[in-house]
C-alpha cells in the first residue's frame, strides 16, 4: 500500500494575526535599546578616561573603569549582533511596518539627541565659567551619544528600511526639545542682563566681576536649543508635518507654553510696578528682584507665541480652534485667580481696617493677575460676539465648555464644603479666637472665581446646545458610513468628508503610496473640492472612496449585506 497519502504535513506557518511576531519584536527591540544605552555609558566612559590627560587610566577608580570595560566590550558586540539580526529582517514590509520598529528608533533618537546636546552645552557653558574639571567627560559623552544620535538617524531615514509607523515622531520631538531649550535659554540671558542693570541701579557694588559671564552661559543654551529647532522645524520640514502629534504639539509647547510665559512675566512686572507705587514696605532691591525675570519672560513670550499663532493660522479648523481654547483657558486662569485674590484681600482689609501690608500685597497680586488675564480673555474668546456655525460643530469647543464647567464646579463643592467647616468650627470653638471672615475669606474668593467661571460656561454649554439642535433638522445625513483609502496622509480628505456628509469615516493609507506618513498628497486641496461635489446629495448606506494616485478619485457606493 502506497504511503504517500500518509506523509506527514508540514508545521503550519504561524498566523498573521497572532500575538507570536508581536511579542518577539517587543523582546527584541526593548533588549536592544538597553544594549545600545549600555554600550554607549560604557565607551563614553572609556574616552573620557582617555581624553583626561596627564592620568591614569585607571586613577584610583578601579570600579568605574571595569563597568565602562564591561559595558562597552560585552554589551557594545551584543548590541552590534542584535541590531544585525534586526536590520536583516526588516526588507520585510511586515516588519518594517511594526510599531515596535518606529517606537525603538524614536526612543533612542530622542534619547541620544538630548543627552549629546546637553553633554556638549554643558561642556561649552561651564568653560565660559571658569570650571575647568569634568569637561572631558562632557566632551565623551557628547561625542559617543551625537554618534548614537546620526546612526539612529540615518536608519530612521532609510528609504528601504526606515520606519513607516511612527516616522516623524523624532522631528516633532526634536523641535519640542530645541524650542524649550532655545526659548529657556534666552529667557536666561535676558534676565541676566536685566538683573545686573537693575541691580546696578539700585547698588553698583553689587555686580559680580565679571558681570557678563552668567549671561553668555545662558546664550550657548539658547544657541544650541535654536540650532536644534532650526535643524527638525526647517531643514527637516517640521513646518508642513500635519499629524495628530504635530498639531499637539504645536498647541501645547508652542502656543500654551509661550502664552503661560507671557502672562507669567507680564503679570509680575505689573506686580512689581504696582509694589513701587503703593506699597513699598520692603527694601528697594528686594522689591527689585523678580522684575529681570519678569521682563525676559514678557519679552520673549510674546514672541513665541505670535510666531506659532502664525502657524496654527495655516492649519486645519480643528488646530486653529484648539490654539483659541488653550489662550482662552489660560487667560480665563489668571483672570479668575486675580478676581479670588481680590475677594480675598479686599475681605481682609474690610475685617480689618488697619490691615498690614501682607493683605495689601496680595490685593495687588490679584489685582496683576486679574489685568493681565481678563483682557486676554475678552479678546480671544469674545464674549458679546455669537459662534460662527462651523465653530458650533466642532468637538473642541463642546469639550473646552464642559471641562470648564466641570472642574469649576468640582472646585467650588469643595470650597462650599471648606466654607462650611470654617462657619462651624467658628461657632463650635470659643478659646481660639479669629474672626469668621479671616477663617472663610480665602475659600470664599475662590468660591466667587470658580462660581463665575461654572455659570458663565455652563450658560453658554446650554446656548451652544440649543442652537446646534435648532440646525440639525436642516442637515439631511444620506450617507451611513464611508471608507476611506487614501494616498497620503488620510487626515484632511476625513475631515472633508465629515463636513459634508456627517458620517462616520474609517481611514486607511494606501500600502503603495510613495508619500512619507503624515504628509498630505500633492493634490489634496484639488482632491478635497472633487470629493465635496462628488458626496454631495449621493445616498447609500456605506461608501467606499478611493484617491490616488495624483488626482485620481473613486467614489463608489456600496450595496447593503
């Protein structure tokens, strides 16, 4: 009898969609993340040693030397081995595709970026100080880890191999970095020069020889944070990225941290001026103080933030209404903080007619925070002028709305709560002592800021509600669902969709785009007008759209079942 039929078969492949490749890539790229970490310690270690002229290699430090020896011969070959097994793999679409892949390459991207950068600022700014000790192992650090930082580079930017999940997460994270680096680094400067001019003024024998020093400590960080911008914003086209990632970034480094900065800075210096003409109680130069901070940081804030204003104007209607709450919040911030303050101090001066000059302080602390935020707030959330109806759509705003009201009504419970407590332990204690105004006067003032900020907001959720349910009959929805395959980053031609139609989109990218992730087609303006007619009045239950590539658009509807 014939035995062929009864050959064993051959093991089944493993399945695509088992968790097997997903949980090996894992492994591996986290094993060679840490070899790499651990082999770059140990070589910067070793050439430090050897840039340290004049010494032993050793140098009584027999301890450190055998780590650096360790790290650097065991796990540096380790790494080297890890990473050719990995880089052989990855001319496979599969796994150059993974997530693991891009999420390695950008860890140690940033990683390496920040600590090369700071070794070798570091290393420049304590020379200009004088420290003449360490800056060899400054100098190896940055060295090894800027060689770390090209080679990552290089393999992000490999046209076969490069990662296709998570691409530009490493510009984005390198213009974030260099932006707080540059930005704190002027502001640094700024106020070195402003302190020593202010405390020239006030006492010439009080500058330090010589003066100039600390601020150009501070002009290599604001040089090195600018290059590093310039190098992922500009040369790396940071500017035209339009991924989630980016748009957040860009709203909340470059907008809200500049914003913050601002009113931090602006608040102060009207806090300083207001201290100089009613309240000069402490000495000249102690009144003094924070004004050079104040005035860099007003100076420099203003600056950022107009710039990235600019930007976000390019961008999509969702990032430009995200740059307004983000303003509109933190002013509506220090607006309310200013007015709790005055609630506060203006209790305690009428409790106490001679109050001393700690509540009259604090009456001109409210009183900077609440002119420094409110006109913010009235200018960029406008008040007395209605939502356009586009604006009424967007989820952004519904959710700025209600977080709003949300937190402000949880703070003041709580201050309502605190309030309650200080009225009965004021009825119920008799030896203590303390006026029931000094024991409810601070939680009362918050009490009144957050009150405001709850019913304002909360009247508005209502007014937004009723109009948004007043327009919804108008808008006939004909289409269930649309599917997407897009060439490029699918993001604009969704949105597109969404507007028209108001049905849910699912979104792919086409697997044979020849477009890095995250960037639009060419023609995805000419592409977005002809999907708008083409969406337009057509029912059917799910559609599947298709572009690319160039201008070419597929609409077709698809039959239920």
């Amino acid at each position: 009898m014939s035995t062929a039929g009864t050959a064993p078969a051959p093991a089944p492949a493993t399945a695509p969609g088992t968790a097997q490749p997903t949980v090996r890539r894992l492994v591996m790229y986290t094993l060679l993340f840490a070899l790499v970490v651990v082999g770059a310690i140990g070589l910067s270690g070793l050439l430090g040693r050897l840039l340290s002229s004049g010494t032993v290699l050793a140098a009584g430090d027999i301890a450190g030397l055998a780590r650096s020896l360790a790290f650097t011969l065991i796990g540096g070959p380790l790494a080297a081995v890890l990473w050719w097994v990995v880089w052989r793999r990855l001319h496979e679409a599969t796994e150059r595709q993974s997530l693991a892949w891009g999420l390695y390459l950008t860890a140690v991207y940033t990683v390496s970026l920040i600590t090369f950068s700071t070794a070798l600022l570091g290393m420049f700014s304590s020379l200009i100080g004088g420290e003449r000790q360490g800056w060899q192992q400054r100098l190896a650090n940055g060295l090894v880890w800027a060689g770390v930082w090209a080679w990552h580079r290089w393999m992000g930017r490999h046209p076969r191999k490069g990662p296709v999940q998570l691409a530009t997460v490493p510009t984005v994270a390198g213009h974030v970095f260099g932006l707080i680096t540059g930005v704190g680094g002027a502001v640094t400067a700024l106020a070195d020069l402003l302190d020593t001019a202010v405390r020239g003024f006030t006492d010439s024998a009080a500058l330090g020889d010589p003066w100039w020093r600390y601020a150009l400590q501070s002009v290599v960080w604001a040089a090195g944070g600018g290059i590093i911008w310039w190098w992922h914003w500009i040369h790396d086209a940071g500017t035209r990225l339009q991924t989630g990632l980016a748009n957040v970034a860009l709203v909340v480094v470059g907008i809200l941290g500049s914003i913050l900065l601002a009113l931090g800075g602006a608040g102060t210096v009207l806090f300083v001026l207001l201290r100089l003409a009613f309240d000069r109680t402490d000495p000249l130069s102690q009144l003094l103080e924070p004004l050079g901070a104040a005035l860099a940081a007003a100076a420099v804030g203003p600056l950022i933030w107009t710039y990235h204003r600019g930007i976000a104007a390019q961008r999509d209607e969702k990032t430009r209404q995200s740059a307004k709450l983000v303003t509109s919040g933190a002013a509506l911030a220090a607006a309310a903080t200013g007015i709790g303050v005055i609630v506060n101090s203006a209790l305690g001066i009428a409790a106490t007619p001679l109050a001393g000059a700690d509540t009259r302080t604090l009456l001109l602390g409210g009183i900077s925070s609440l002119v420094v935020g409110g006109p913010l707030w009235w200018v960029t959330w406008k008040p007395l002028v209605p939502p356009e109806p586009t604006e009424l759509g967007l989820r952004g705003r519904r959710v700025y709305l209600v977080a709003v009201f949300g937190l402000s009504a949880i703070v003041s419970v709580i201050t309502l709560l605190v309030i309650g407590y200080r009225v009965f332990e004021f009825l119920l204690d008799t030896v203590s002592g303390g006026g029931l105004v000094d024991r409810v006067r601070a939680p009362l003032g918050l009490l009144v800021a957050t009150g405001l900020a709850a019913g304002y907001h909360f009247a508005v959720w209502r007014r937004d509600r009723a109009s948004v349910a007043a327009a919804a009959p108008y808008r006939r929805r004909t289409i269930g669902q649309v599917m997407l395959v897009a060439d490029g980053d699918p993001a604009p031609l969704s949105r597109a969709i969404e507007e028209v139609t108001g049905a849910k989109v699912i979104a792919w990218r086409r697997a044979d785009s020849g477009l890095p992730a995250g960037e639009a087609a060419p023609a995805a303006a000419e592409l977005t007008e002809q999907l708008a007619r083409a969406l337009e009045g057509l029912a059917a239950e799910r559609v599947l759209v298709i572009t690319g590539p160039g201008s070419h658009l597929e609409v077709i509807p698809l039959a239920a079942g």
